[in-house]
C-alpha cells in the first residue's frame, strides 16, 4: 500500500501536501453516503500548483489518499485543532458542507479509528519526520511548507469569502519571524489576490507540531481559496492556464524560502 509520492530534492525546503490524495479503499467506500464518495473537501490539484518548486531543488511529499481514510493534519489524540470552533475529526464523519460521510450505522468506531491512525497516520508522518531530520542534518536547518486550499466560502468555517492567501505560522510560534514576514510580503503584494496572516488558518497540526525555530525546524502552512486558480464546479479538471497567475506568485514564494538563510535580517 502507497501511502505517500516522495521527491526528493536538493535544497532545505520540503513541500508536504497532505489533503490532495483521493483513494479510499473500497471496505471504506461501500460505507460512504454519496457524498463522501465524492471525496468533496479534497485540496484539489495542489501537488500541481508547486511542480515549479521540485524543478528548483525543493522536496515533496504527496498523500495519496483521501482524508476521509484520516486526516493527516489532525492531531491523533483527537483534540479539537480550533477549540470552540467546527472542527472536522481525525476520521471525519461530515464533510465540510456538514453532509454525512457515512450511511446510518457505519461510522468508524474508536477501534478503527485506531486501526487507520497506525496504517496510515503514523506510518505518514513517521516518513515525514524522517525527511525534516535528514533535510535538517545536511543543511543544518529544514523549512517545511504545509500546502493546502479549500472552497472559497465554507459557512461552516468562516464567513464571507476566504482570502485568496492564508498563511499560517501557529502565531508565530513556528517560524522565523523574519521568513515569515518576506513570504507574507510576496503574498500580500501580488497582484490581483488577498492576503492574511494567522487568519481563521493558523496552521494545523503538522504546522504546529514539526514547527520548532529554535530546534531548525521552520513550518508555514499556506491554505489556498481553490477559486483563485480553478472551477470550484468542476473539481476533477485542472486549468493550468487559469491557474498560471497563482502558480507564478507560488514560484516567487519558493524562491523566497529557498534563499532564506538562519539568522538572515
């Protein structure tokens, strides 16, 4: 079973994307109600939206399968990532549209939920934690980008329409404060997007946990509004015209953390 696509790359920047996946094996997927089926809160097309960043040194790693199998950003205690807020569960039960994931009945109990954090949770970050110390041991430091995107509006979530950027860094507890501020300046700077910094996406549990500046470890998470580079209607289809504005504000980005240096002003 492949759990993960790894490229491994020359330079100390790994781009991690863990929602893009959409395989469900099919004991799982004759439980689902339609609308689970139709895997609908996958961060469509973010693996390709970065091709650009394994071409100029940085490392990848893709998640193949859906989040409805587990959430790889989710804590795998189980703890809220945003107490006091909708939160979706480390095997979620409701898409993002609060629709059932799950036929009357057939929604995971604790035991399974157990069973898929070990044979797909950890052996996930096991690989990643893996690649951010060998990254960290040849370059003296590693810089981890979690990349993500969502629909534009999501009423469970937030209101109005999300920011076309949203950059997360735990409150500035998980990067360099200057990194953080140069990558924030080419998002916020671009020409025909919005910007936010630790908006109403601070950065999910891989942000948080591997995140640790005075230990070389430099996390932002970056969660996209999947209108700003595709039909959020036709989700299977990739546009890479329409997504050629986003893709070029994405480049300046990576080059921006891949010229960063610890201690730089």
């Amino acid at each position: 079973m492949t759990l993960y696509k790894l490229t491994q790359g020359r330079k100390p920047l790994l781009v991690n994307v863990p929602h893009s996946g959409t395989l469900i094996p099919d004991a799982i997927a004759a439980r689902l109600t339609d609308a689970g089926r139709a895997v609908p809160d996958t961060d469509w097309h973010v693996d390709k939206l970065y091709t650009a960043a394994l071409q100029m040194g940085a490392s990848m790693m893709v998640a193949t399968h859906s989040r409805i199998v587990v959430d790889l950003n989710r804590d795998p205690s189980g703890a809220a990532l945003y107490p006091g807020a909708s939160n979706t569960e480390l095997c979620p039960t409701t898409t993002f549209a609060d629709e059932p994931i799950y036929q009357s009945g057939q929604t995971p109990d604790a035991h399974e939920i157990e069973q898929r954090r070990r044979d797909y949770w950890q052996p996930y970050h096991d690989r990643l934690a893996f690649e951010i110390e060998a990254i960290k041991a040849k370059h003296g430091y590693c810089i981890l980008l979690d990349a993500h995107s969502i629909q534009a509006e999501v009423p469970r979530f937030f209101e109005g329409r999300l920011p076309d950027f949203n950059l997360g860094t735990a409150d500035g507890k998980s990067c360099d404060a200057a990194l953080a501020s140069r990558i924030f300046a080419v998002l916020n700077c671009a020409p025909g997007f919005t910007a936010v910094h630790n908006g109403r996406f601070k950065g999910g549990y891989i942000t948080r946990h591997y995140g640790r500046p005075d230990q070389n470890v430099h996390a932002l998470q970056l969660e996209m509004a999947q209108a700003a580079y595709m039909d959020e209607a036709q989700t299977a289809a990739y546009d890479s015209a329409a997504s050629a504005p986003l893709r070029a504000v994405l480049n300046a980005m990576v080059q921006v953390l891949l010229d960063w240096r610890p201690g730089a002003a």
